[in-house]
C-alpha cells in the first residue's frame, strides 16, 4: 500500500487530501501545519508521496520539498497551491516537486496525480527484492533495474557543439526516471557550463561555492545535497561556476573530494567534461569507470579522436573503460561507422543523430529531449545508450506520467 505524508496549514485542505487519497486506497501515516514539524515526522518514517503546500508555516513548502528531494529521492513530492504564476510553478519544479496542484484541490486532481506518478518509483528497493514485489507495491511500469555498483560515467569529446551536454541530461533523466538508481550530474565545463539550462534549473549554488567546504576538510553528504539542485526526474545536479573567471580555482583534488562523497550517496554519477586535457577533467577520467567517448562523423572528427584516444591509452585506462559513440551530424557523410572503427582500431558501441533544430527546441523548452519528444529517433538512441550502461534494455516511453510538473506548467501558462 501507497503511504502517504500531508504537509498544509490549513485544517480544511488537509481532510480533503487525506478523504481524496482514503478513497484511492492510500494510507495517511501522518500529517504537519508546520515546515519544521513536517520535516521531523517524515525523516523518522519516510513516506512514498508528500503533499506540501507551498506557504507552509515556519519552514516553506519549497524548502521543505528541496530538503526532501535531496535527502529521500524515493519521495515523490507534490506542491500544493492557491498561486498558478509562473514564479510559483517555477519554484515548485526548482525544488524538486514532480506535480503541482491548485487549490481548492477536488477529488480528480489527486486521482490523476496518483495516475501520473504510477511509474515514479516510490521507497528504494534494493537488488534483492523482485520486480513481483515492486507491482504488489503498485509499481507495473517502472523498470525494476538497480546497478549493484556506484558508476561514475563521464562523457568527453575533443570538440565542442556535438551534443555531449545534452546527451548528459538526458542520460540522467533517463535512469533518473526509469530506473531505480539515484543519479547526480556534474558539470565540469567549468568555464561555460551549460547543463543547468539543458535541464531548466536555476541553480542556487555552484561548484564554486563548494570549495571553502572542501578546503575545510568539511564536505559530507548533507553538505554535498546542500549545494546541488534537484530536477524534477529525480537527478540531482552540481552546476558549473557562474562565470569563467571562477574556472580556474577548481582544481583536480576538488573533483576528488566531491567524487568520494559523491560516491557514498549516487548509484550513478555523470560528469559533463570540455573538450581539453585539463586538471579536473583528467581527475574525473582517472576516477570514472566509464567513459563514454563522441566522435562526430567528420574527417577531422576522427583525427582528432585518434590523438585523444592515444593521450588516453598513455594514461593507461583499459580499452573496457572506453565507451565509443559515433555523432552523425546532419547533412556530413564524410565518414561511416565502419570507417571509424577501422581507423580507430575500436568498437562503436553507440550512435545518436544529431539533430539541430530538435536540440534547440528541447533546449528552448527546457524539457529534455528524452522526454519533449520520447519516441524520436534521437530519444531511442540514447535510450540505448542508457541501457547499455545499466546493463539492462530500458523502455522508451514515458507516456504514463508525461503529463508531470512540466506538462502541467504549460498546461496553465496557456
């Protein structure tokens, strides 16, 4: 049986929650006026869905979703709302929230929620229990995949602009969505960083506002939740500094340090690396278990590649450590797969389309492209590649619960 936690100020808003989800055969196993009182019931006894109210006294309804979403990430969080603007929904998905409802809230509203999360995962499992165990829970559509490893997957490319960040986000999102791994993302484009504005995330901190925690010898994995951002897939992101001339003060021994942490709360971490052999991006390779290599399918693409996968057989990583994926950019057929493989002397392992006008649009829209446009050719080839790492084929679709915080947002702004 669904459990369920309902956070509001209001007495009357509560009983009609707690009736709504009674009706639905959803246990109430508690209930709070206050943000801080919320937070104290729900950490001694988690429960599968939260209903929050955005103006909860004491401690906010956002702030409360942020700190649930960082710590719990088998909670799925709902905000509730009298304020449909844009600020408000913007707030809700910045904290993590996977639905936004207005109030008065009617019988329908909770329906279509429960409707909508029925493939969101609900409590972790661990790799023993069974995929029966899971829909006796209420989970028929979820894949039932668990990597039995913490993987740290970083993607890396000798030239910028063949969809490497957004191939990161949507990896994330993802396993995030259809997996029962918790991810984080971390964007090591320390001078650009772009992967925040792939997944819409105004960031409230950086990787730069880690390092005097890290310098301290402070770093643990609360602190670590503090500075990263939830997206409403469930993946947790640690932006890149705001401005470039922050680059420099990142340093290889802080890649370090985020990554041991890291490591002890992820099952999978993905690293958004630049195009240069620099401190932090050699860091993150040497500690990566995974790297997933782009090759655009240029003459000089491939050159360059070469040189990159000579600098990294110097390092010595082991060819099962190299992941490589072919870009066919739109318009080039300069070289084929088969081409690739001869002159690299490796195995592609994987492909994606590279499709201008559908990224920009993603990318406008703030909806990874694994879920704006699920059953694109380019959504299938990543899926692919996820399934690839997991070690386990995933579906494409994410028809079920599309019409989620996003969807909805639209839905009002209309």
């Amino acid at each position: 049986m669904m459990r369920a936690f309902i956070a509001d100020g209001d007495p009357e808003s509560r009983e009609i929650i707690r009736r709504s989800l009674a009706e639905k055969g959803v246990q109430v196993i508690g209930e709070a006026d206050e943000g801080e009182r919320c937070l104290e019931m729900i950490r001694e006894n988690p429960p599968d869905l939260l209903f929050v109210e955005d103006e909860l006294p004491g401690i906010s309804g956002t702030e409360v979703a942020r700190r649930v979403s960082a710590e719990m990430p088998g909670t799925v969080v709902v905000m509730t709302s009298y304020e449909g603007r844009f600020h408000s929904l913007r707030r809700a998905m910045q904290s993590g929230a996977r639905e936004f409802l207005l109030k008065p809230i009617e019988p329908e509203d909770i329906e279509e929620v429960l409707a909508n999360i029925s493939g969101i995962p609900r409590r972790p499992i661990t790799p023993q229990q069974t995929v029966q165990e899971g829909e006796e829970q209420g989970v028929e559509e979820f894949e039932e995949v668990v990597s039995s490893n913490r993987w740290v997957v970083s993607l890396f490319s000798s030239k910028g602009g063949i969809g490497r960040t957004s191939l990161t986000a949507n990896l994330g999102v993802i396993v995030a969505s259809r997996t029962r791994n918790s991810v984080a993302m971390i964007d090591l484009s320390l001078q650009f960083g772009e992967l925040h504005i792939v997944l819409d995330i105004v960031p409230q901190y950086t990787i730069y506002d880690l390092l005097p925690v890290i310098e301290k010898g402070a770093l643990t994995e609360e602190e670590l939740l503090r500075y990263m951002s939830a997206h409403p897939s469930g993946a947790m992101l640690l932006a890149a500094p705001p401005h470039p001339r922050y680059a420099e003060e990142v340093g290889g021994k802080h890649v370090e340090a985020i990554l041991e942490v890291m490591k002890r709360r992820f099952d999978f971490i993905l690293i958004d690396n630049p195009p240069l052999f620099i401190e932090p991006t050699l860091t993150a390779l040497d500690l990566s278990d995974v790297i997933l290599y782009l090759i655009p399918n240029s003459i000089p693409g491939v050159r360059n590649a070469k040189v990159a996968l000579d600098v990294m057989r110097r390092l010595h990583y082991p060819p099962s450590k190299l992941k490589l994926i072919a870009v066919e950019m739109e318009g080039v057929r300069d070289v084929t797969v088969s081409d690739m493989e001869e002159v690299l002397g490796v195995m592609i392992e994987g492909m994606i389309s590279l499709e201008p006008k559908q990224m920009l649009d993603s990318i406008n829209s703030g909806v990874p492209i694994a879920i704006h446009r699920p059953n694109s050719k380019l959504a299938k080839e990543i899926t692919e590649i996820a399934s690839m790492l997991i070690g386990e084929r995933l579906s494409t679709g994410f028809e079920r619960n599309r019409r989620s915080l996003i969807s909805r947002l639209k839905k009002l702004l209309e």
